[in-house]
C-alpha cells in the first residue's frame, strides 16, 4: 500500500509541475506577442498619413517614411502628405510617435504640427 500510495503523490506532483509548465508558457506567449515590431509600426504610420490625406483637400499622395522602433514598446518615423492649392504643390510633413499599450495590446499615435514646404507648379 506504501508504494502506490507514494505513486498517486508523485503523480500528482508531475501533473501540477506540467501544469504550471504549461501556464508559464502561455504567460511567456502572451508577452511575447504584445511587442511592437516593425511591420506594425509601419502600418500604423501609414494609417495616419491615410488619415491626414483625407482630410486634406486635393490630396493626391502619403507615405510614412523613417519608422524605427525606440523600445519594444514605441515607435517614431515620420508621414507625409502631398496635395495642390492653387496651383502650388505642397508637401506637409509631420513627426510620429507609436505606442503600444502592453498590458491592453491597443496602439495608439501621435502627431506633431505639419511642416508644409511649396513644391512648385501644379
């Protein structure tokens, strides 16, 4: 009776040391995806010079551009956006930050004010 009773303990014992195996891998999964990588960071820049284009009148072009990871967490580069007035091209630029809220996995951004500079001639 010993014996078998010191086989269910250790039996026991295995499956609660898979178990907690099994939850540190999950947890260390869960950490992992919420990371910022690049290819996010880039989209997401894209996103908001999407965005900036369409409220921008005669818009015809955007882009991001110089979009580097900081931390695991944050993200800078910068977007642009092209449009016509009266006849003058213009190109406004502004600077980007990408944050990636670990704990909810929501991304967020902000820009700075536009820099415009006249392209020339339509």
């Amino acid at each position: 009776m010993k014996e078998r009773a010191g086989g269910t303990r250790s039996g026991r014992l295995a499956m609660v040391a898979a178990a907690v195996a099994i939850l540190g891998l999950l947890v260390a999964s869960v950490a992992f995806a919420n990371n910022l990588d690049r290819r996010t960071a880039q989209n997401t820049a894209k996103f908001a010079a999407k965005k900036e284009c369409q409220q921008t009148s005669n818009c015809y072009a955007y882009g991001a551009s110089n979009v580097r990871l900081v931390t695991h967490h944050l993200a800078v580069g910068k977007i642009f956006v092209n449009s016509v007035k009266n006849g003058e091209k213009f190109q406004c630029r502004q600077q980007i930050g990408i944050h990636l809220d670990h704990n909810t996995g929501r991304i967020t951004y902000g820009l700075s004010h536009r820099k415009c500079r006249d392209l020339g001639p339509a």
